[in-house]
C-alpha cells in the first residue's frame, strides 16, 4: 500500500482526470454496460451512510458474527474518531489517558509520521513508516476499514484488509498462553457472554508496536479486550478495554461501541498494502516534493 499521502494525493490526481470530459474522452477506452458492470464487482468501496441510515433492519442472528463488515464513520480512525486527544495535557478530564510515569514517558519518545502529533522529517520512528506491520491493536484503532469475519467450530477468523492483517481467535476453551512469544497480533481466544455478545481476550503483542496512530505505547503485560454486539441483522458494535499496568494506572475505554456495518456478501476487499518497493517509487518520484516527506529508509 502506498503511504496515506501519497494515496491522497493519488485520489486527488484521479479525480481531476475524471472530472475532465475532454481529456477523459481522449484516453478513456470505450466500454459496454456489461464490462462495466462486471467491472463494478471488483474493488467495492461501502455505500455512503445516508443511504441506509434510519432504516429498519431485521433481527440478528444468535451467536454469529459472520460477514464482511465496515467502519461505519466518515473517517474511519477507530480511537481518534472517538474524541481521544493527541496529548493528554490537553486539560479536558474526560480525555485524560491514566500514564504511569513510564507510560508517559514511552508516549513522549513516539514521534508518528502523520495525524495530531505528527513529527519531523529525521524525527519520525512509527513503525509504520518503515513497512512494518501494524500490529494489534492498532489494527482498529487506526483506520479501522473493512474486514471479514468467519466462524468453523473452533475458531473466529477475522481479515483486515487494511495491511493484509488476519487472526486467529480461538473458541474451543483452551486458556491464553502464560509466556507467550510475541507476535505481531498476539494471542487471542473467545466465547459467547450471551447470543448477540461476543467476547475476546488477547495478550502476547510484540512491544514494539504502537496501541494507535497517536502513538500510545504498550508494554508486554497488555491485555486487550473486545467486545463484538451484534445489534441487528445489518449492525454491530466494537468495544477495546486497554488493560496495561505498566503503562496506564487503570484499564482504560479504548473504544465505546464502535458502529460497523454489514456489507453485501459479494463485496469485494480491495488490497491495502504496505509494499518498500512502492515505499522507494514514492521516495523517488514524489517523496522529496511540495512538502511530502520521504521515508527515512530512502531520504
């Protein structure tokens, strides 16, 4: 996936071309209903809110989360959509994150490539910026975009097709792992707390991952929970209870019923990816202009 800039900075090139009717009619090959149609399965992007908003929908399924499901906001940002502050000196009670003095202290050594705190070129050390995967929980509480879920008898698997991310979440009773080796999203296992209420407890992430795009850190204690509600047929609710004694004096709201919408069983999720060969075209190409920074890998 090329960098969030550059994907902007694309669209904003995309659209000039499509609103030119001139130039559009000199490139643009000719093409059918049916072509276009066929065209128009690949590569789905959600209907706009407006369209279904204040419609009635039918009733949920018990114990099934299954489906391809999609942040129902406008940006999508998981925990900045919700109001979280970039700093927690911001002097709003309400928005105070519980740091220990270490967590604080982590926190303010994170110098993010964009959004509220972004830092300088020469500064920046987001994980991101360098292609790594983005780790859970960060997963939902950046970008949160499209994903899919399925259920078998023994597991949930959940895809994320923002940076190719999939998990594994176990449902067939066995206990979190006490020693784990950390991986990029963890260990996670779940069961129902009631038919429309699905439950996830996950520990074992790799430290160096960031919680958010903010750049909240964590530490190898870090155990997250999700709570999946499905409402209706049509909509469910995400929340994250971050729970770090290291870092935070106190478990913490990360995400207060988070609203994700079904989507048509034949949506199809476009790719979201995170390539250093793209990385080093961006560098290259356009990188070094009109204010974008490059990567630090390729200055």
């Amino acid at each position: 996936m090329m960098p969030r800039r550059l994907t902007l900075l694309a669209m904003a090139l995309f659209a000039g071309w499509a609103l030119s009717p001139v130039l559009r009619a000199q490139t643009a090959p000719a093409k059918t209903a049916g072509s276009q149609a066929e065209q128009e399965k690949w590569n789905n992007v959600p209907p706009r809110k407006s369209t279904y908003a204040g419609k009635k929908s039918d009733p949920a399924p018990r114990r099934d989360l299954s489906g391809i499901w999609d942040g129902a906001t406008s940006a999508g940002n998981g925990l900045e959509d919700q109001g979280a502050p970039a700093m927690p000196e911001d002097g709003k009670p309400e928005h105070q994150i519980p740091f220990t003095p270490l967590g604080l202290e982590k926190f303010k050594l994170t110098k993010p490539s964009n959004g509220p705190r972004q830092s300088e070129l020469g500064e920046i050390n987001d994980p991101l910026y360098m292609c790594d995967p983005m780790g859970f929980p960060r997963i939902e509480l950046f970008e949160l975009r499209t994903i899919e879920i399925a259920q078998t008898a023994n597991q949930v698997i959940y895809l994320n097709e923002y940076y190719g991310q999939w998990r594994i979440i176990w449902t067939d009773g066995r206990a979190l792992p006490k020693d784990p080796d950390p991986r990029w999203n963890g260990y996670s296992v779940g069961k129902w707390e009631d038919d429309y209420t699905f439950v996830v407890q996950t520990v074992g992430m790799k430290e160096a991952t960031w919680l958010d795009n903010v750049g909240r850190p964590h530490s190898d204690v870090l155990r997250v929970e999700e709570r999946f509600h499905r409402v209706d047929h049509d909509n469910m609710e995400l929340s994250m209870t971050i729970d770090d004694p290291k870092m935070y004096t106190k478990p913490w709201l990360a995400l207060d019923k988070y609203p994700l919408r079904l989507q048509s069983p034949d949506f199809d999720m476009p790719e979201y990816l995170c390539a250093p060969s793209e990385m080093g075209d961006y560098n290259s190409q356009i990188g070094n202009r009109g204010g974008l920074s490059p990567s630090p890998n390729n200055k």
